[in-house]
C-alpha cells in the first residue's frame, strides 16, 4: 500500500493560507472522517483540520482494510511527509486514540514532536481490556456498536449499507484487538485525554493510565456528560477546550 497520495488518506479543511497548525483527526472503530465534519468551522482560522480516511470505507471502499495496527500507523506517517512543515496535534477517538499516539511515537522518532496529543474515549494502550469481537457473528458486533452509543449505528439497520460497512467495523476490531503493547514507550507530547461521564467501556483508571506515557506534569483529563460518543451531542464544547489546548504559546 502506498501512502503519498495525500488525497486518499486525509479529508483536508483549509480555512487560513497560511495555518498556524495542522490537527490531524483519527476516527474511531467502523468510523469515517465525517465525524470531524464540523470541526473546521468551531477552530480558530488558523487551525487546518486533516480528517484521516482509512481504507475499505465512503471513497477508499474499494480498498483493502487494514488489519495491522503497525501497518496503518506507518502509512499515515508517510502520509504526513509533505504536512510537516507545520506544527501538527493529533485527536483520536476511540480505536483512534492508540493510531494517533502510534503516528506520534513515529514523528518524534523523525524528532517531530506534536504539540499535543488529544486522546478520546480511550484505555491507555498498556491497560486496555482483551475483547474478541472480530471473531463474534454480526449481530453482536452491531449490538456492541450499538450498545457504546454509536450515532452512525442506524446505517446497520439498512441491508444495502450493513454489507458495505460491516468489513471495515471487523476489520477495525481485528486490529485494536490485536494491538496490545506490554510496554509502551512515552510520548514527549503532553496528553489531553478525553472522556464520557457515562462511558462504562472507559475504566476511568485505565484512562488515567495515559499520564504513564507523558512527561512528568503533561498529562490531563477532562470529561464531559454521555457515553462513548459524548463528543457529538457536546461538539462545540469539547472542540472549544480543544482548540484552548492549541491556542499560541503566550
């Protein structure tokens, strides 16, 4: 798989010529980049918003999934070549907490810190718990989707839709299933994590096992009211106390 079509790997929103920083935006299992769909428009102008597309969904369908967790971090990586020229932060939500933190430990290796690592809905990747839902029927994948609150979950209701989506929701299992790290290394980034009040797949000190990987003094949590999607009925919100996290350097 080739990454330097930087078309095919990012949903771009360019609101300022020139951006002051780049937040790059990974979905969560069975997810699209139109989660971030109305982001752009609640960051600061100078703020450009990358909605990363993963294969096998919306225009990369014809794509093969990716079932790898090292796979698809090396390919966004090298996706991200030509937009360093600019600070970048990365956000992930669910699934894509632990491929944005995977992309950091990348950059930083090229001695490219990110300016902050914004983590959603997330164990860290050292205390998540072990789950086989890639190998169960459809039905329960669905019911899990359906049962962490998923607003999108509706489109598994629709025959044509179901068979389209369902191979990239097992596939996005099979990987963070598949991803269990003993030991993972720290991050220079500071971390943000994010959280639902009534999100009962978040053990809030599996979360709060995020600080493990930050520097000393850089790590917070914030939560907001919901469960696992908290960050749709409280878009403006949680995008607000992002954008604070982003804010220029006084």
């Amino acid at each position: 798989m080739t990454a330097h079509d930087d078309k095919r790997w990012f949903r771009v929103h360019r609101r300022a010529e020139e951006p002051r920083l780049r937040l790059v935006c990974f979905p969560h299992a069975g997810g699209t980049a139109q989660l971030f769909h109305n982001w752009p428009a609640l960051l600061p102008r100078d703020v450009e918003v990358l909605a990363v597309r993963y294969p096998g969904r919306q225009d990369r369908l014809a794509e093969a999934c990716v079932e790898d967790m090292a796979t698809l971090a090396d390919a966004i990586e090298d996706a991200l070549l030509p937009w360093l020229e600019r600070p970048l932060a990365l956000f992930g939500h669910s699934m894509g907490s632990c491929v944005a933190y995977e992309v950091a430990l990348r950059l930083e290796a090229r001695g490219i810190v990110p300016r902050h690592l914004l983590v959603s809905a997330r164990a860290a990747p050292h205390r998540a718990g072990h789950t086989a839902l890639h190998l169960a029927d459809d039905e329960a994948l669905v019911a899990r989707v359906r049962q962490l609150g998923d607003v999108y979950s509706e489109a598994y209701d629709i025959p044509e839709l179901r068979e389209l989506l369902l191979p990239a929701l097992r596939a996005d299992y099979r990987l963070i299933e598949g991803y269990r790290p003993g030991h993972p290394a720290p991050v220079k980034a500071p971390i943000t994590a994010y959280v639902g009040r009534d999100d009962h797949s978040c053990v809030l000190d599996r979360v709060l096992a995020w600080s493990e990987l930050a520097a000393p003094g850089s790590f917070e949590l914030r939560s907001f009211p919901g469960d696992h999607f908290y960050l749709v009925p409280h878009e403006a919100e949680v995008v607000t106390d992002i954008a604070g996290h982003l804010a220029p350097a006084t």
